[in-house]
C-alpha cells in the first residue's frame, strides 16, 4: 500500500473523500453506456477523481467526463503474459490510490476481488442480470461490501441465490433523464414506426413478432419496422425479413450511441422476449416517450400492463399482434401508455438520485 492508501486509511485525510476505481467489461460500454457515462458526469461536478478500468479497443470518448484515469487491462494481449498484466494493473491502480474498486460487471468480480485483496481496499459489486444457483461467481465475504442491483427482481433473486450476502444488497435504480411528453405519434405526417433489437440468441421468439407484424402488413396497416443488431444474428434476421416478405418495410441498423436518438423518433418500442438482464434500451425507449409493447418473465420491474407497457404472449402471435394492433389503432392510448411511464421514470429513476445513491455506498464502504 503507497502513502496516499495508509493515509486514507488511517483516518488523516477527509473520511468522506472517494477515488472509486470503476472495473469495467465490454458489456458495460454495450449495454449500459447511458448510465455510466451518466456516473462520469456526476463524478466531475462533485470534484470526485475517478478511474476506469477498460480493455484495451475500448473507446471511451461517449462516456469520459472531466478528470479521469484510464487504465487498460490487459497491456499486452498475449494469453502467456497474464501475470505481467495484473502487475501492471496493480501498479497503475497503486499510482491512482483508489478508496474503493466498484466492479459494474458480475463477469469481471474474479478480477475485482483478486485486485481488492492485493490493494487491500474495499468493492462493490454490481450485478446487473437474474442469477442460477449452480453458476455463481465470486464474492469476497471480507472485502465486498455492497452488491448492487438495478432492480428489486434481482435484488430478490441474489438473496436467494446468495444468502449469506442478503444485508449487503442494495437496490440502487439506473437513472436516466425523461423527456417533457411522449414522443410517439406526434409526427402525424410521417409513417408509423416500429422499433426493436434483434437478439443475439432466442431468434424462435422473434420469429413469432415478425410473423405477427406480417399479418399487420397483410391487413393493411402502412408502418415502417427497424430491426437494431449487433450482427451476430444479422445473417439470419435478413433470411427470416426475406422469407415473410417485409424487406420493403424493414431497416436495419447497427447498435447507436445516444441510442436515444433512434429511440426518439419511433412510435412503438417492442421487447421480443423476457429479459434476465435489466433492459436498458426498454429505459431509454420509456424515457423519451416510445409507447412499449413488451412481454414478461424475467427482470420486469419496469413492466405494469396497461400503464407503463402493453403486454402480450411472446409465444402466440395473435397476442403480439392485437399488442401491436391496439397501439396503431389507438393513438391517445399509445400517448397516456409513455406519459405513464415517463412519470413512473421521473418519480423512480433519476440520475441524481442515482449517483447521490453510489456515492453514499463509497463513501461507506469500510470492512
């Protein structure tokens, strides 16, 4: 431990002074950029130093905000050069003197503890996803003092999964910024829009929504669909758009950042499937006032039928479609459904109270 760490330690300096080290994944910048770069802006207003832990091809210049150390890991990426990595990790972070390590990935919690023990500091843990019982990661009962969830459904679910750490968990909202009013069917000029993301895997369930939106076109109903993937299912999404007939009506679109800005000018946002991930683009598509068709089993916090979302049975196509259906049909309805949302939003998901949150969990973090 260097100078600036047994200071800290030993009380010399302000006990509400935070240098939080943030280990990162490339899940972290793919599906929650908005809410880390979202931390970042926080951190610079509130005068906090901060450290990302990044690999090395990440690009940081949609999150990076006022003072921050990036730290790439692993230097040299050469399987037979580990050892020298961590080392070098380690000394970089020794040189950043962070009071707490915040691993915001449940993939890199291995790393983070093995860097919590050789810093001898503190971390917290977010977990961000549903968890089985027979493929748990480690936690460190010593040094891991938080584990965070973004939902009350994960929450539930880790202490059932993880017992012994239920007084640690701590259910902390992704905050986001809600737009004024809802933005869907507020362009009466233009063509209808129907927006949503093609799995990487579950393709069977998506099959079932655009078979459905096929029935739509067949019943004349004039929209336009645009398909968002990553590419691994690209191939295969533009065989099935082929095969039912809706390439004229489909775009298809790589993963954008702000994705709020696609989400912004759509009408209809739908979920194909059930989520064990907390679902961010549902967020953002709440957030700017997408009316959401969506189903449920699996991290559904956001999700109250007929509120905040349409609901319907990602197995019967009949139900996607009357889902879909009602939502072209009735525009006021499709409205009051995103005001609803974005309320719900505004009330429990702010970005203030997300960060103020985070900071109250560094600044305690002692074992």
């Amino acid at each position: 431990m260097n100078d600036k760490q047994q200071d800290l330690a030993s009380g010399k300096t302000d006990n509400k002074a935070v240098r939080p080290a943030l280990i990162t994944s490339v899940e972290t910048f793919t599906e929650f950029p908005a809410s880390l770069r979202h931390l970042m802006v926080g951190f610079a207003d509130e005068s906090i130093p901060a450290a990302i832990v990044c690999s090395t091809n990440q690009n940081l210049n949609a999150v990076v905000s006022g003072a921050v150390d990036i730290i790439r890991h692993p230097s040299f990426n050469i399987p037979l050069l580990w050892k020298w990595n961590r080392k070098i990790l380690v000394e970089r972070l020794e040189n950043f003197a962070p009071t707490v390590l915040h691993c915001l990935c449940q993939t890199k919690a291995e790393l983070t503890r093995r860097l919590a023990r050789q810093l001898d500091l503190p971390y917290v843990l977010t977990v961000n996803s549903l968890q089985k019982r027979w493929a748990q990661f480690s936690i460190s009962s010593k040094r891991c003092v938080k584990i965070i969830s973004p939902a009350k459904s994960i929450s539930a679910n880790l202490a059932q999964v993880y017992p012994r750490f239920a007084d640690r968990i701590e259910h902390i909202n992704i905050g986001t910024f809600t737009e004024e009013g809802p933005c869907c069917f507020s362009r009466p000029d233009q063509l209808p829009s129907i927006v949503t993301v093609a799995p990487a895997d579950n393709f069977e369930r998506f099959e079932n929504l655009l078979t459905a939106i096929r029935h739509l076109a067949i019943d004349g109903y004039e929209f336009m669909l645009v398909v968002i993937s990553a590419g691994k299912a690209e191939r295969r999404l533009r065989q099935a758009l082929t095969a039912l007939g809706l390439s004229q009506i489909a775009v298809i679109i790589p993963h954008l950042e702000p994705r709020r800005s696609v989400l912004a000018a759509a009408d209809i946002f739908v979920q194909s499937a059930p989520k064990k991930q907390f679902n961010t683009w549902l967020l953002e598509a709440m957030s700017v006032g997408t009316a959401v068709a969506t189903c449920i089993g699996g991290v559904d916090d956001l999700i109250i039928d007929s509120r905040t979302a349409l609901v319907f049975d990602t197995e019967d196509e009949l139900s996607i479609k009357a889902a879909l259906q009602r939502l072209l049909d009735a525009h006021d309805f499709a409205r009051k459904l995103a005001k609803n949302a974005q309320k719900t939003l505004t009330q429990n998901y702010s970005v203030s109270s997300m960060i103020s949150s985070t900071l109250r969990v560094y600044r305690n973090a002692e074992y």
